[in-house]
C-alpha cells in the first residue's frame, strides 16, 4: 500500500522560506507523478506543482511559478517542495500525492491523482 508522509509545514513570514518533504513508501514509483496541492479553509484543493519520478520533467501553477521549486530524490523516496517569496495568500493546508500517470501531459488535477498524504498546515503572516 503506497503511504504518503508529508512534513516541514509551520508558520513563518512573509517573503519568507520554507521546505516540505514528502516520505513516499509502499513500491516503487518508476512512471508515476509525483503532485502537491494545497487547499484554503472554504476553497476547493488546488494544484501547485508536479513531478515526472522518471525523467524529473515538473510543472506548476502560475500564482506559484518562480517562486516555488519541486524535486524528487530516487534514493530517499522523497518529494521535496522548495517554496521562497512566501504570501499570505499561501497559507494553506499542502498536500503530497502519486499518479499511477496516463492521464495526458499535465497531470494537475486532484482526479489525476490515486494517492494522497494527510496534509501539512502552511501559514504565512503578513
């Protein structure tokens, strides 16, 4: 059974930094993409950024483009999500999750995904 473990939310202020990881264990994740997402308190679950596991080819949403950066270490098992320039706006709760893939190019929506982590709190003050 594939688990998802995410860690390294908190508080911190804005233009600040912070690094979420994500302990992925339970097979191995050769073809699958590798998301984070995060939802606001009354909004639906967002796309921030994915991962190819294979070739490492990412993709992001706009609001996060510049600012955030996703990677993926094969030996640890880990998704890392790398997020600097933080806003207020990007107080959220994030959330790891693994697409088995074959579902077009993008591989962004919260559909796409099979398996999802239980979520890191993120607040930035302003």
């Amino acid at each position: 059974q594939v688990q998802l473990v995410e860690s390294g939310g908190g508080l911190v202020q804005a233009g600040g930094s912070l690094r979420l990881s994500c302990a992925a264990s339970g097979r191995t994740f050769s073809g699958y993409f590798m998301g984070w997402f995060r939802q606001a308190p009354g909004k639906e679950r967002d796309f921030v950024a994915r991962i190819s596991w294979n070739d490492g080819n990412t993709y992001y949403a706009d609001s996060v483009k510049g600012r955030f950066t996703i990677s993926r270490d094969k030996g640890k098992n880990t998704v890392n999500l790398q997020m600097n320039s933080l806003r207020p706006e990007d107080t959220a709760v994030y959330y790891c999750a693994a697409s088995l893939g074959g579902r077009g190019l993008l591989v962004h929506r919260p559909r796409d995904y099979d398996y999802w982590g239980q979520g890191t709190q993120v607040t930035v003050s302003s």
